[in-house]
C-alpha cells in the first residue's frame, strides 16, 4: 500500500471512530451490550457528557414539558435554550467546575389536606440530568429483576398489577409493603457504594454526588441535603430503582429458599373420584358395544361432576410453599402460599434486610399481612383471590372449574369518592343515617369558555377509566361518570344562571350533550361529553413481559429543534447569526395578534428559532 494511501485510510478511520463517539445511538448501545453482566465495569462515562449530540437527544426528550417555563434558582427556563448555551455546560463539565444548582422547593396541597415539598430544578441541570440518566438507563436497565415496574421503559401501574393478576394464583396471603418515606431517606453513601460496584469512573460519581448533595432553596434559606434523591430530578428515578434493585435481587434469592415443592398434595376426595374416572376413560377407549359406551359416558360425566364439589389440592399441605413478589417504585405486594406464620417472618426478614442494608424503614402500619380472601391495597386497587367453585365448559366441552384461586382486581367505592371530593365535584349528604352522594357545580370554572369546560370533564373521566379499565369491575366507574355528567350541567347552569333541564334541552343533539366550535379551517364541529362505556379492558396475553433492551433506537434522527438552532438564520428576520429558541408553555397562550404568534399558531409549535435581537424584542413587547 502507498504512503498516501495509508494516510488516507488512517484519518477515514479516526473520523469513523470519531462519528462512533459522537453518535448517541452507538454509544448508549456499546453500553447497553455489557448491561447484562453485572461483573462488568464500566470505565470513562464521564467522557460521554462532552458529547454535545446527547444533549440534542437529551433537549429532545424533555423540551415539551410545561414545567420547562418554571424558573430554578438560577433564573432561568428552558426559554432562550441554544447551542452555545450548551457549550458552556460541556466546557464546565470538562473542567469540571460544574456546580449543580440547589433545587427550589415549593408546595403544593395533596389530597388529604397537606402539602407535598416539590423541588424545581434550574433547566441546565435538568439538561444534564438527562444525559446521566440514559447513560445509567443503558448500564442498568438489562439486569434489573423483572419484579420492578416503576420508572422503567415498557413498563407501568398496569404492568404491575397484570403480573399479579397472572402470577399470583392461589396465593393464600398477601404482605402488603411500603417503605417510610423512601425517596427522602436514600443513604447517599450506600447510594455511591452500589453505583461503585458498576461505574469505575470517578469523575462521573463525583458528578452524582454533586447531584445528591446541591440542597434546596426554600424561603431563600439554603439547606443541605444529607439524605434522598434531587427533588424533582430527572435522574431520580432511576437511582431509585438501582437503589431497591438490592431488595429485588435480595427477595429472588429469598424465594430460591423459601419455594418448596412442585405441587400442592391432591385431597382424598378429589384423588378417589379423579382415578375412577381415569380408569373409566381409559376403559372407554377399548369398549366397542355402544350400548356399554354410552352407560360409561355417562358415569364419566358423573364423576366428574362428583370431583369438582371437592377442592383439588390441599390448601393446607405443608409440603408445598410458594413466594410472589411484584414492586412498583417503594410500594411492593409479596403473595405467599403458605402458613401465616411464613408471611410474619418473610416480613420480618425484609425489615431486617431493608434497616440493615439500606438503612431505610418499613412502615408497620402500611406493611400488613392480609388473607387473600380479603382484598389487599396495591396501586390503588383491591387485589383479592377469588373463591369460587363456579365452572364452565373448555374448548373440548368439559366441566373444568377456572375461576376459583383466580386475582381479582377492583376499583372501589372510597377511590371513587376520594378523587370526585378533590374535583370539587360532589359533596356527601346524610340522609337518614346513609351517605348520599351529590353533584355539585364547580364554581371556579365558570369563567372558562364552554369548550374547555367539557374537555376537562372528558379528560376526567377518560383519565379514570383509563386507569381502571382493567379493574373486573370496571363498569363501576358508570357511578363516577354519572356524578361527573351533573357536576357539569350544574357548572353550565351555574355559568348561565339556568337550570339543568334548560341546559340539557339546549345543547344536546341526538340524545347527547355536545358544545359547538369552530375548527383551524372555520367549519363548526361539537365536542360531545363522554358516552363510549366503561366495558373491562383485557390486556394481550404476555403484554406485561419485559422487553429488555437489546439496542437503543432514538426515532426521528436528530430532532428539528437543533437543526433549526444550526441554520443560523432568524426565522423571523432572517438574520445570519447563532439562534435561541423562544418557547411558550401552551400554543392556547398565543393571543396571536403579533405576527410572530401568528407563524407559532400556523405552525402548531411552541419554539421559534430566533436572533438574540428579536429574542429581546418578543420579550419586550416591541415585536409586530
């Protein structure tokens, strides 16, 4: 080979190797290949953060979301983000002057009448956050157990509950677990310890750290924080889930001892007339005078009748145990075939494990062992097993009883209550001794227009539904929706100084209430009030398996915002010079008088690549 031509070859491969490095897909999954194996080390993270590209995917992933347009401590929102403005960041981190904002921390009501601390993070931090997040997403996320669904990609509430639904057949009790105050007791040094069995990179633990312990702002009164995630981060989820990953792993071990046997002993009752009709079946086969054939038939179908009036196994036998275990985020339900007994020491070793390991609490009054006949508190449902000797005929036209030993998931009647109490939607009434419920109109939205009062109540009650379609009585939420229906008339009668029947009489068509608008292209359209049922939702059999990942796919290439903010020309003026992106938090905010909203209507975006010069003068009001 020539000189020149080995030149050649040698800068094509340093620029292939170059594009390696900075190509966000490549690099997440050269860590992904190794995530695995948990006797891997994963070496030089920290360089992965000079890679500007991760921060396109990382401003990509989070852009959208309205509390971008909150300010942190610093001053600043997701408003005027830039190229340059993510130079500085890498240019800090590479010097490693980066300093972590403190969070500020605000509170808002919950539902029983106090108040929730919620931390707001400064953007740029968020920005960062980001990146160390899918780099531990990509570490991590293949040797997670596939008993933790929360935070993680493919999985949810309902995925959770679907694995108990299908794992957890003939359990005959249940732990119900809840860890005390989980997210703001996480040990940071244990924290750092475990992600130290996985990352040998310093300077990326150092980076975490600076994370853990940056504090909040509240009152403009600094404290530190010694103990918990960054409230409200990005990345603390997932350092959540690698923190309890311990307690997975730790109860899978756990169940390797505690499982015992194949199969519960068959009672005696059930043996006896179970043998008579095998042997009888397999008599059949032989037997050729039909007259014979059909007197067997018929016994056969007698003893099996006979069989099913009896339990098939032994629901006492000691011989055989059996341990179940789902978690979603601190909340964990644990279903037990076994002894009472077994349910007070398996809770007692977890204590033990969590206090001594973690050096986190199990809460005694949340953590309850429960009959599984009774119904047990998990998400936000009652989980309970079915008991009953109800049966059916199978595919070949058998009595096979399949509904006994079953999970059976409901929504209840106090959810319902609990969340049309927080609406401000209904107000309890006590008539002769019995709770009534009563809708009630909703005074503060009165003031909206009427399209936007009946979207929300329709989002209400799809976001209900959507949660507990899968609940097998989920044509319960018909009461929830009900109360909903004449809390909005009232709202509407209340609005128009009228009455519920004028109301009704006047807006609906063909039997439903509907509200009249106009769409982008002037034609009248009507947004109608929820009317598609409330019929049971069945998930695919095996949708709540996990889908490890086995690469990283990030749809769409490179996203438009950054390539509009490298045109270097103003999207208003057409000035050749670096961009900043304008962002609103609602396009409903556009009042579209000035010509600039007029393009961001047109256009359905939040974002407008700017000049800095037309940047100010949106700011400023003094942009037609």
């Amino acid at each position: 080979m020539a000189k020149g031509d080995s030149q050649f070859s040698l800068i094509r491969l340093t620029e292939n190797v170059r594009d390696i490095m900075r190509n966000p897909e490549k690099v997440l999954n050269s860590l992904i290949r190794h995530s695995g194996n948990t006797d891997y080390k994963f070496e030089r993270l920290y360089k992965v953060l000079f890679n500007e590209e991760m921060y396109f995917i990382a401003y990509q992933k989070i852009y959208s979301k309205v509390g971008n347009m909150t300010a942190g401590v610093d001053g600043k929102t997701i408003d005027g983000m830039s190229i340059s403005r993510i130079e500085r960041l890498i240019a800090s981190l590479r010097n490693e002057t980066y300093q972590p904002n403190p969070s500020k921390r605000t509170y808002i009501p919950k539902k029983n009448g106090k108040k929730r601390p919620l931390g707001i993070p400064s953007f740029d931090d968020k920005l960062v956050q980001e990146v160390i997040r899918m780099i531990l997403e990509a570490i991590y996320e293949g040797s997670f157990e596939h008993t933790s669904h929360g935070f993680r990609p493919n999985r949810s509430c309902h995925t959770a509950l679907l694995s108990v639904q299908q794992s957890f057949t003939a359990v005959r009790w249940f732990i119900e677990g809840d860890i005390k105050g989980f997210f703001d007791n996480i040990n940071h040094e244990i924290l750092i310890g475990i992600l130290k069995e996985r990352i040998a990179d310093d300077r990326f633990i150092r980076l975490i750290r600076k994370f853990l312990n940056a504090g909040y702002i509240e009152d403009w009164v600094y404290h530190k924080t010694y103990s918990g995630t960054p409230q409200g981060g990005i990345v603390s989820p997932i350092l959540a889930n690698i923190y309890l990953d311990k307690l997975d792993k730790y109860v899978k071990d756990y169940i390797k001892d505690f499982d015992k046997g194949k199969r519960t002993t068959a009672t005696r009752q059930y043996r006896l007339h179970e043998q008579r009709r095998y042997r009888l079946a397999k008599k059949l086969k032989c037997e050729t005078d039909e007259t014979v054939r059909e007197q067997m038939i018929k016994d056969i179908k007698e003893l099996r009748q006979e069989r099913n009036k009896y339990p098939a196994y032994d629901k006492m036998d000691g011989s055989f145990r059996k341990l179940k275990y789902v978690r979603y985020a601190d909340d964990f339900l644990i279903g037990v075939i076994g002894s009472k007994e077994d349910c007070k020491k398996i809770k007692e070793d977890i204590k033990v494990y969590l206090d001594e390991k973690l050096k986190l609490e199990l809460s005694d009054e949340k953590t309850l062992v429960t009959n599984a006949k009774k119904p047990a508190k998990f998400l936000g449902f009652d989980v309970s097993v079915r008991n009953s000797d109800e049966s059916k005929r199978d595919k070949h036209g058998r009595t096979v009883r399949c509904f006994g030993d079953k999970i059976v998931l409901r929504v209840t009647v106090d959810v319902m209550k609990k969340k049309l109490l927080s609406y401000n939607a209904m107000k309890l009434v006590n008539k002769k001794g019995t709770e009534v419920w009563k809708p009630r109109s909703r005074y503060y939205m009165k003031d909206l227009d009427d399209l936007e009062i009946i979207s929300q109540y329709n989002a209400e009650i799809r976001g209900f539904y959507n949660y507990y379609s899968i609940a097998n009585n989920s044509s319960f939420v018909q009461s929830f929706s009900y109360i909903l229906e004449y809390s909005m008339y009232k709202t509407y009668a209340l609005k128009y100084q009228t009455s519920i029947s004028q109301e009704k009489t006047k807006r609906c068509i063909n039997g439903v209430f509907s509200i009249p608008y106009k769409n982008r292209k002037g034609d009248i359209m009507y947004r109608r009030f929820y009317k598609e049922g409330f019929k049971r939702q069945k998930a695919a059999r095996g949708a709540y398996v996990d889908s490890l990942p086995v690469t990283v796919t990030i749809t769409g290439g490179r996203n438009s915002l950054i390539t509009r903010s490298q045109n270097q020309k103003c999207e208003l003026c057409g000035a050749n010079e670096k961009l900043e992106m304008h962002h609103i938090r609602k396009l409903k905010d556009l009042k579209g008088k000035q010509g600039w909203e007029k393009r961001m209507s047109a256009r359905r975006r939040k974002t407008l690549a700017v000049c800095s010069k037309c940047h100010d003068k949106i700011h400023a009001g003094k942009l037609d």
